[in-house]
C-alpha cells in the first residue's frame, strides 16, 4: 500500500501515518528512489571539469613542429616529450613504441603550477580503455598513477613533481613490446574522473566534444611558437654589426626562447636579394613579441627583412 499522508516533494517517498500498514514491497520502491536520485546527483558532479593539460586530444593535437613521426629524445606535438621510442600520430590518435634496445617509452607532459594540497583525479584513454586514479600529488613518482593497460601494472600514466626542475609531469609510461595507441588524457581537480563515459555498446566516449583547436594552440604558443615561411618581417633598428627585426607574437612567450633551426633563417634586402653570413639570436622578450638580431661584421645595410625559408619551421622555443 502507499501512504496515507503527502508524498515527499522531490522524489516522492512515502510519508506513513500512524493507522497506515507498510508492506515490504513499499520500502523497496521507496530505496529504487533513493537509490535513483543519488545516481541522478552523481551525473550531476560528472559536470566535466577543466582539464589542466595542455594538447591532451591526441586524435587531432596542436602540432606546430610540423612531423608525422618523431624518434628523438625531445619535444614532439605541442607540450609533450618523447624518451626511449617513437610517437607517431594518427586520425585515432598517437602510437606509442619503445625502442628495440630500452625498457620502457615515455611520453610526458611539464606543468608549471600545482595546488599540492588539493586532491586530482588523473586520467587516460590508451587503446580503447579508460582508466583513473585519485589523490594528491607529491615528489613520490608513484603517489597518483592511474595503470594495467595490456594487462601490465607497469603501463601506466602518473604525475608527480619532478625535484630537480620543481615542475610537476605527467608521463605515460609503457613497458610492452606492442605499440599503444595513447587517445585522451586529463588531470582535473576533484575526486572522480569526468573525461570520459560508457556509451551503450560500453565504448569510452568523451563527456565534452574535442577541445577548439584555436584555443589549444594558443594555450601552446606560450611555450612555442612556429614561424610561417611565408611571413617576413621588416628591420625595426641596426647599427654597422647588427639588424633587429621585431617579431609579434599571439600570447606572451613564457620566458624568453630559442631558436630552433636558425639554419632556416635568411636576411634578405627588400629587393628580394639574399645576404648571407649572418647569426642569429633573441635579443629581447616582452609581451608584444620578441626581437630577432641578426649579426654579421659590417654588414653594409640599412633596411632588410627577415625570411623563414624551409617547410620545416623555425621554432621559438620557451619550453619547460
């Protein structure tokens, strides 16, 4: 029987009077509302939270180096670094392979600034299985570590602090001999994980569409930033050693950069003319660009321009 008196006002429990006879099958419906209610409030909390990674989509990355593949120790896409093996990109997403010769590939990502005190929820897609740890973030590597992708304790994303540079990383790691397509990567405040849920054929399917590609790549430029081949830029100042050429950029550089693949620079005249033998160096950094010298002994110009020449960029580079 229902009761006699109103029902609650939200989810509509029973509210018993005095000459009312409750059967077992009332309190069960009443629990099945409760039990409701508390999963309606847990999808609630799963609201997606900011995701403190930058880049973190790998299926279409912000890739200002400009490669397909990379093999080197170093930078890769935007804000990730590559140790031990290969990453190459793909439309799912970015395979991850150890060398033949070492123990593990690393794949990770430098954070300037954490709140130590607060409690993250660390989480990654890798081959089409999502998994998550909780907790709080110290100089212990393992303290939050989310892994068992392939059946291995050892294939596993974790972030910690890093003593010698005191910034935190967040670093997949893979042991196994087979490659592993890394999709989606989050490290959010709170403790549960809001990257991703089970669609009904229990695919991982993100909570938000992908990131805006714009606002990833200015999120990136602060650390990086490609200059386009077909960009010149006009001589602001010179002396008889020295031209300078002021270079804009969209978001201020985190510290002042260096350049990568400085081979890829020319000064020409403004007639188009190529005047070689120069160097070239950041001379200053602000936040409405930097400042390019080119430096050659008695140059003999008075006006020039600076030229990115090759489809390979050149980078400023104000990485962590």
């Amino acid at each position: 029987m229902s009761s006699t008196g109103t029902a609650t006002p939200h989810i509509h429990l029973n509210q018993w009077q005095s000459s009312d006879k409750p059967e077992r099958l009332d309190f069960n419906a009443d629990n099945q509302k409760i039990d409701q209610a508390i999963a309606n409030r847990a999808n609630l909390n799963l609201l997606p939270n900011q995701n403190l990674l930058d880049n973190w989509y790998f299926s279409d990355p912000v890739n200002q180096r400009g490669s397909l593949s990379y093999s080197a120790q170093g930078y890769t896409i935007d804000r990730w670094y590559l140790v031990n093996g290969s990453a190459s990109l793909t439309n799912n997403g970015i395979t991850l392979q150890k060398s033949s010769d070492k123990t593990y590939v690393e794949f990770h990502n430098r954070i300037e600034r954490c709140e130590l005190s607060s409690i993250y929820t660390l989480t990654a897609i890798v081959d089409g299985e999502l998994k998550s740890a909780s907790g709080k973030i110290s100089d212990i590597q393992h303290a939050l570590i989310a892994r068992g992708w392939g059946g291995d304790a050892l294939n596993r994303i974790e972030a910690y602090i890093h003593s010698a540079l005191n910034i935190v990383f967040v670093r997949f790691i893979f042991i196994s001999e087979t490659p592993h397509l890394v999709q989606a990567a989050k490290l959010e405040l709170g403790d549960h994980q809001t990257l991703a849920h089970q669609d009904a054929s229990g695919k991982w399917v993100l909570n938000d569409p992908p990131p805006h590609k714009a606002l990833e790549l200015m999120k990136c430029q602060r650390y990086q930033l490609a200059l386009s081949r077909y960009t010149r830029y006009r001589m602001a100042d010179y002396n008889s050693n020295e031209l300078r050429f002021l270079v804009p950029t969209p978001t201020t550089l985190r510290a002042a950069p260096t350049i990568i693949r400085p081979e890829n620079l020319r000064v020409r005249q403004l007639t188009g003319l190529q005047v070689e033998g120069f160097t070239f160096t950041v001379t200053v950094h602000s936040s409405e660009g930097v400042v390019i010298a080119a430096t050659k002994t008695e140059h003999g110009l008075t006006d020039g321009q600076l030229v990115p020449i090759e489809t390979t960029p050149v980078l400023l580079d104000a990485n962590l």
